[in-house]
C-alpha cells in the first residue's frame, strides 16, 4: 500500500504538482466516507477491523491509475494547442482531455464494479460487506473524479495561466532577479500563516482527546464515560421494596443465585401545554435533528472513523489554504527571454520556442517555468522531416511562455549560457576569421566568443577591436570577468554600461572597459568671478561640500565678487639623464644654462604648434642631471605635449655628449603626482590668486561670526597649525574638496589634486576692522579644456556650462586659465564658509545634521542609467526635503524649497524665513549691499542653511 502511495507522487511530480497528488487522495477520502453512510443506510454493518485490514488490498488492487491517466490527457490538451491562432480556456481544455479518456475510465470502474458486486452476492461472511462497500467506494470515487477533481484540475489551469500571463507587471519579475539580502531573508523566514495552521492543527488534537471525540486510548465500548446518579438505598420505601424482592427471591426456584439489583433515580414526568400550533412538522423537525446527531454521535464515538474525519478536517483546512494563498504567490521567474514562437507545417503542429543571445541568468526558484518535452509526431514523408529538422536547429524543446512588454533594455547585459549547443573551437575560429558577410564575430553567439577567449583565441582586452561592437565587448568582458571571480556577482551587478559612447573611451580614457559610474554632480553659485556670474559645477558624493561652498558665494558676492590673476602658466616635465662622472654632469648643466638653451628650445618648440618651452631648470646630484622644462600648452594640460618635446630635446642634446644616458624621461623633479616644495616655489601648470573683500555686517548675518574670530582662526589653524604638523602647501581649510569635485564634473585628472590643491588661504581685517580682506593663492593648477576626460560628452557639458569647452578659437590658453581662475575663487569661497563655521563653532552640529540625516533607502534599478539627481536638505524645523528648483510661485503639499529673489533699487540683502502649514520654506533675498547679484533659483540653492532662521554656519564642509 505504501508502494502504491509513493509511486501515485512520483507519478504526480512528474506531471508537475504535487498539489494535484493531495487531491487524488481527498477524492478518495470523500468516496469512502460517501460509500461508508450509503451503507449505512442500507443496513450493512462492516467492522472496523475488517475495514483496516481489507483497505489495502483495495488501494494496492485499484490504485490511482485513473485520475493520472485523466490528468495526463489534460495537461497534453492544455501543452498541444491545434490551431496556432486559437486560446484555449480552462474549460475548453478540461473538455478536450475528458472527451479523449473518459470512455475509457468509466468502462474500467463498471468492470470493477461488476466484479465487487458478484462477491457481494457470494454470501460470504466479511467478503460480502467488504465487497458492497468496495464497490460504492468506487462508484463514488468515478462521480468525484468527473466532478470534484475536474473542478481542481480548472482552478490549477486557471492559477498557472495566471502565473504564466505575460500581461502581468515585468516590473516584478527583475526585482526577483536582483540580489536583494533583505529579500532573501524574508524568503527564509517561516510563513506565519503555516505557523498558525501547525499551532491549530495541534490545539485541535489536543482538544479532541480532552474531549473524548478521539482517542486510542479505549476500545468503542468505553468511548464515552457514563455516569449515574447515587439512590439513597436506605430510605423506608426503598427498603420495603428491597425486602419483599429478597423475600421472593429465598422463597423462588432459582434462592441458591446470587441476587443483584440496579437501583436508579426515579424518572419525573410533567405534563406541559403545547404552544406550538404545528406540533407534526416541529416533531418532523426534530426526529430528523436527532437522527442527524445520532449518527454524527455514532461515528465521532468511533475509534477508528474519529481517526478519518479527523484526517479529512485537516486536509481540508490545507486545501483551503493554499487555494485562498495561491493569488499572492510570485510571480514565476523566467529563465528565458527574447522568445520567438515558431508554428511547424499543420501536419506537425508543435510550439517551438527561439531563444536570443541575450538571456537571464538561472535562478533557483520554486516557480520556474516547467519543463515540457516537445511530442515529435511520426513522419511519414522525408522531406517533411529535413524541413522540421531545420526549423528545430535553431529553437529547443521547451515549451515557454512569449513575453511581449519585456524590456530589451533592462536585460542587454546579462549574459548566461545559451540552451542550444556551443559549436567546436575549430568551426568557432573558422567563423571568426571568415571574411564573408554572413560569418565573422556577428555569427558567434557571446558563449562562443567567451569559449574563444577562454581558449587563448581572443585577447581579453582585444576584444572591441576583434567584435567591432563595442558595448557587446563591455558586456562579454562582464561576463569573463563574473565567471571568474570568487563572488560572481559582476555580470547581473548594478553597474551601469548601455547608452554610452565607449569609442571616445578606448585608446583615450581607460582599457578593459566594464561599465562606468555614476556620480552626482551639484552646482554652487552663481559666484561672481571678475565680473562674471558663474555656476560651478561640482561632483562628489559628499554631503555638505555643495552646500558650504554655495554660503561662501553668497557672502563673496556681497562683497563685490571675487577678482582673480594668473601669476605663471607652464606645464613641467623633469627627466633624469646620467653622466660619467660629476665634471661633464656639470658641462651639461653649464651647456644648458647658455648656448644650449635657444639650441633645445628650438627642438622643442618643433614638436607643436602649441608647445613653447619658457624655461629650463637644471640641477645636478652626484653624477645625474635632472633637467626641468617649463612650457605652455595652450589649453591642453599638456602632459603628453610636453613629453614629446622633452623626447625631441633629450634626442639632440645626446648629438652634444655623445656620453649622455637617458635614465628616465620623468625624473620625479617636475614633480607629478606627489606634494612637492617645486611646484609650490616654481609653480606649476597655472598659478593663480584669488582676493575678495567681505563686509564686516555680510560676515555677521550671512556667516554668523565676526571679522576678528575668523583672523584669529586663519592664523592659529591654517599657519601655526600647518605650521606645526609639517605641512607642504597645505596652509589652508579644505581646498582639496572644492578642487577634486570640480575635477571630476569637468573630466580633469584626479591624482592631480595632489600637487594642484596647494593652497595658502589669509584673511586680514581692513577698513579700521570692520571688513575681511580674503585671498587665496594656489601655484600648481593643472587643468585643460581638450583632451584626456575632457573630451566625454557628460563632462565636456560640464567645460560648456563654464563656457571654456574646447580650445579658445583666437587666443590659445585662454580657455584652460579661465578654468583655474573659477577652481581658485570657488576654493576661496570653500575656505571662507567652513572657517566661519568653525569660527561659529557649528561645525560638528551641521555634520551631524547633514550627513548623519536617516535618508529613507530608496532601491535603484540596477539597469537604469541616467537619473536627475536630487540633493537633499532640510529645512528650518528639522524635516527632510528634497530640493526641487522652481522659477514660479508654486506651491506643493510635500516638503519643498522655494527661493525668489527679488533685486530692490536699494540693492539691500533681507532675509524672511516663514513656516507654512504644508511644511514650504519660502526664502525672499533681497540684496542689502551695493552690489548685483544673479535671479537665478540656483543662486541661493542653500538657502535654507544661510538664511537667519536656519542654524548659523549649518551647511559647511571639511
């Protein structure tokens, strides 16, 4: 019997549920307990022994060989659509397979039927109830099946056609795929609802023993306990009556028997007055209410049916709670998109899948789409079989479901195995190295092209020249580079690779290219610059820079704007040649302090129109010679300008000391990259200086400090301080911030903030104390608007929102020394901002405020690629809002920052925070100094941290 238990869910699994195989056996259930009462009802008593010890020989006999058979020809119905522009309902398919094997199915129970009955004819004590009650088991059972499990095989179509729908939210399906740890958690987490069932289920035995509905504990003769109530034996009359019965029983026949007698309570009937008006219907009634409760007493009273009804409650509740829990379940996970539904010939209808290049990775999931093997039908006609042949090359024998509202975008750069065949190695070069249209790199699947790379075939960093696709390359790259990592988590990470122009990358900007990233890029200002309102573009992913930086414009520009100059402009390059011995070292040196100077200069100036060698700085150490050249580059930052002349001139001056070794062409003496005392003594790239003068009320009500308190921290922190801790060109707040950001927005080199954040900041009292004087001097800035990064549309916009894209069309230089003069002044107004708040003593209140503030967790889509970056702000009573810039009066209900600038004739500064009831900051500047300032929204983006209402000093940076 278990046997046939274990091969009915085998055979159940293999079909595809389980589920179906519980329904098999409830629809037993429900037979015998049916059969059971129709028994009943005809007076045939079987015992319970008999039942438990003949049941078996039924399952084993009988089995479950039917409702397989019916469920197999549905779900062949449902999988083997025969016309291709036909939908078939639930209904329609429930019809099909019913139609096709019920015939069949009801012939075998009447057969069985037949049989059961002549045993139950055959007079034989235990086989003629056993066989009467086998035979309206099966009876019932072959009604059940036609009804009761028909309707469950419709539910489950109808659930699976619901999962398997390809209108539904796509959205849902990649937030499965994504390696979410809080979602994976959640999944490992017991279900509360099961939790629930168990903990009833157990309670419900519990309270059954207690209440002696069900027990083994006692045979049906004790199942329940009777009580009786006590006589007093030794009342009068009671003894009279005990006395004359023991008198007749001396004086009888039978005096040498014990005598026992069952004394009870005496029986008290009352004569009650009908009010009923219908006393032969309340008594129909009530006949048929007792005969109901005492057949239910009957078979709860039993031992063994307790046992039954007991099992069928609970599967029941089970069924209930899957069918009612079936609609929250996920979603099915696809292993498969970009499917192409091909129709064959009418003569072999078959749905055959093609599967694209681009797929999803294989995830582990209850609800993947199951498998089912395509029924080849017999063919007759050989040519009719090598037309199939070819069709099914290109598709494989699973059946999945078409998605139509896929998103082709969202799924391009994941890349898994390809479920047909990988060709050979050999016939994948041969394809590779073909010249014809339809071969070559466009006719090797990516699997294949990673074969050959993992074979040696492809250069993993040839790859772009090899495909001529570039992106294809980025994301072939990805999937090498996943595949073979301890985490494997490249290829479906977050990091971004469509939509972007890689050509202008490869060769210029970086090699093994797998994507590029995302940073946010703020805007500070408009910060007036030598008569000119500029916004300075920062990106950083940092809180509070911005901001701080946005307060020190607005207190520069109070002041008048800042003014800046170009002290020196000349990119360097030090090479290091050897000599043997210190005395034609020396000549060297000596050459080249005077005759050799126009000779190399010559040299140099011939490797390009824009190179033009100002000077040349010779030094010796032993026997090496470092030689440091100074040239301008024009607006290029000129590196690899310089390099070239330095090449050239090395070349000819060895024409002079034929002894000469070339030991490096960069000797570390330009210096590059590393803090040197020669680029802040000679300069290096643009040196410049920035000035301001801030009015002494502009530093109370914009900066909340004083004059006096901001000297004072200029001298102790930024001299004695630097001064203290042996610094070299670091006498200064936090100019290495402003700087790299506005490196990076605008494509110049980062390792270059090194040397090019040198920065000496000092702030004097004037005007008898009353006003700051403010400067910044910075000597080795190292910037370009052409070439390196530059030439990237994102950062390229960046140099045209400044207005230095490009070289300048008349006076060369021009463009890249505009550039270091906004770095130098937006550095100045960084410096001032954060001094004053430190000055204020709101620097560790405003961090804590800003970038400790709990940002909701928002979850990015991982194949989204551009997004408007918001910034987040609070305003003035704490609550977090995101800034959103309006040019109108518009008013929202949610958090928003509201700036209108208004230009009175006064030209006078106010500032009027007010707190609306849909929690608006309305910010209304009015200038209150002789100077002009921008209308722009952008202007005053960090009004909420300057205005008087705010915490003084809350937006700074270090």
């Amino acid at each position: 019997m278990h046997l046939t238990f274990v091969a009915h869910f085998i055979n159940m699994q293999k079909i595809g549920s389980r589920f179906l195989a519980m329904c098999v056996l409830a629809n037993g259930f429900f037979a015998f307990m049916s059969a059971l009462l129709t028994i009943n009802l005809f007076g045939v008593t079987v015992s319970p022994i008999l039942l438990s010890e003949a049941i078996p020989f039924l399952i084993i006999t009988v089995g479950f060989e039917k409702p397989f058979v019916l469920t197999k020809a549905i779900f062949k119905a449902k999988n083997f659509p025969v016309d291709k522009n036909e939908k078939k309902s639930s209904e329609g398919v429930i019809i099909m397979g019913v139609t096709q094997k019920a015939p069949l199915i009801v012939r075998n129970y009447f057969i069985e039927i037949g049989v059961l009955f002549i045993g139950a004819m055959s007079g034989v004590n235990g086989l003629q109830e056993f066989c009467f009650l086998a035979a309206f088991i099966l009876l019932y059972d072959c009604l059940f099946l036609f009804t009761f499990y028909t309707a469950i095989l419709t539910l489950k179509l109808e659930l699976d056609e619901l999962k398997n729908n390809p209108n539904n939210d796509i959205h849902n399906i990649f937030n499965a795929l994504r390696d979410n740890p809080v979602e994976i958690e959640d999944a490992k987490k017991d279900n509360p609802m099961i939790a629930r069932l168990k903990l009833l289920i157990i309670a419900g035995f519990l309270i059954m023993h207690v209440m002696n509905f069900c027990t083994t504990l006692h045979t049906s003769d004790h199942a329940v306990s009777t009580t009786t109530s006590k006589v007093n034996v030794h009342n009068t009359e009671i003894t009279q009556i005990l006395n004359n019965l023991l008198d007749n029983h001396h004086n009888g026949s039978q005096s040498n028997l014990p005598l026992i007698v069952d004394i009870s309570s005496p029986i008290i009937f009352r004569v009650v007055k009908s009010i009923n008006t219908n006393p032969i219907l309340v008594q129909a009634f009530y006949k048929s209410f007792d005969i109901l409760f005492n057949l239910w007493s009957f078979y709860v009273q039993d031992p063994v049916l307790s046992k039954w009804i007991s099992l069928g409650l609970i599967v029941s509740i089970f069924l209930n709670v899957y069918l009612l829990n079936a609609h929250k379940q996920p979603k099915s996970i696809l292993e498969r998109v970009g499917i192409e539904s091909k129709i064959l010939s009418n003569e072999d209808e078959t749905l055959v899948p093609k599967i694209n290049n681009n797929v999803l990775p294989q995830k582990e999931s209850s609800d993947i789409i199951k498998e089912v093997e395509i029924e080849k039908q017999s063919i007759n006609n050989k040519e009719s079989t090598e037309s199939i042949t070819e069709s099914i090359t290109e598709s494989i024998t699973e059946k999945i479901t078409p998605i139509k509202t896929i998103n082709e975008k969202e799924i391009k750069n994941i890349i898994i195995k390809d479920e047909k065949e990988i060709r050979s190695i050999e016939t994948c070069s041969e394809l590779l190295k073909s010249t014809k249209s339809d071969e070559g790199p466009s006719a090797l699947t990516d699997e294949e092209i990673i074969l050959l790379v993992n074979n040696g075939k492809i250069a993993p960093y040839a790859l772009e020249k090899v495909l001529g696709n570039m992106e294809r390359a980025v994301k072939i790259r990805r999937a090498l580079i996943s595949r073979a990592s301890i985490t494997k988590t490249l290829e479906t990470s977050a990091l971004p690779m469509e939509n972007y122009d890689y050509s202008k990358v490869m060769g210029t900007c970086c090699e093994n290219v797998i994507g590029y990233m995302q940073i946010p890029v703020g805007v500070a200002g408009p910060l007036n610059i030598d008569g000119e309102l500029i916004h300075i573009p920062m990106a950083t992913t940092e809180g509070c820079l911005v901001a701080s930086t946005a307060r020190g414009c607005k207190a520069i520009n109070a002041g008048g704007g800042a003014t800046t100059v170009i002290t020196k402009d000349g990119m360097t390059r030090g090479p290091c040649v050897e000599f043997p011995n210190i005395k034609r070292a020396n000549e060297a040196k000596t050459w080249l302090d005077n005759e050799g100077n126009s000779i190399i200069k010559q040299a140099f100036d011939s490797t390009s129109r824009f190179a033009k060698l100002k000077n040349i700085k010779a030094t010796l150490a032993g026997k090496l010679l470092f030689i440091r050249f100074s040239t301008t580059t024009g607006d290029a930052m000129g590196m690899n300008m310089i390099s070239k002349g330095c090449e050239k001139s090395l070349s000819i001056m060895s024409e002079y000391f034929h002894d000469m070794q070339i030991i490096s062409l960069s000797g570390n003496y330009c210096t590059d990259k590393k803090s040197a005392a020669i680029n802040w003594i000679e300069g290096r790239g643009k040196s410049v200086v920035a000035e301001s003068i801030i009015p002494g009320d502009v530093v109370q009500k914009v900066l909340k400090t004083s004059v006096e308190s901001l000297v004072e921290l200029n001298i102790s922190k930024n001299f004695i301080g630097s001064a203290m801790a042996g610094s070299l060109g670091g006498f200064n707040a936090h100019a290495a911030n402003i700087l790299t950001a506005i490196y990076i927005a605008t494509g110049q080199d980062p390792a270059q903030n090194v040397e090019s954040s040198s920065c000496i900041t000092i702030m004097k009292a004037v005007n008898d104390g009353k006003d700051l004087h403010l400067t910044c001097t910075m000597p080795s800035i190292e910037v370009g608007t052409i070439g390196g990064g530059t030439i990237l549309d994102a950062q390229g916009s960046m140099l045209e929102m400044l207005g230095v894209r490009g070289a300048h069309p008349k006076t060369p230089g021009t463009n890249a020394q505009k550039l270091a003069r906004i770095i130098c002044a937006a550095v100045m107004a960084g410096e001032l901002s954060l001094c004053a708040a430190l000055a204020a003593g709101h620097l560790v209140k405003s961090h804590m405020q800003h970038n400790r503030a709990n940002h909701k967790e928002h979850r990015v889509n991982q194949h989204s690629q551009f997004h408007p970056v918001q910034m987040p702000h609070h305003n003035i009573n704490g609550h977090h809002s995101h800034n959103h810039s309006h040019s109108s009066h518009s008013s929202h209900n949610n958090h928003h920052l509201h700036n209108h600038h208004k230009n009175h004739n006064n030209n006078e500064n106010h500032n009027n925070n007010e707190d609306h009831n849909n929690n608006e900051i309305h910010n209304n500047n009015e200038n209150h100094h002789n100077t002009t300032t921008s209308s722009s929204s952008l202007s005053t983006i960090t009004s909420s941290c300057t205005s008087e209402a705010s915490i003084p000093g809350s937006c700074i940076k270090s």
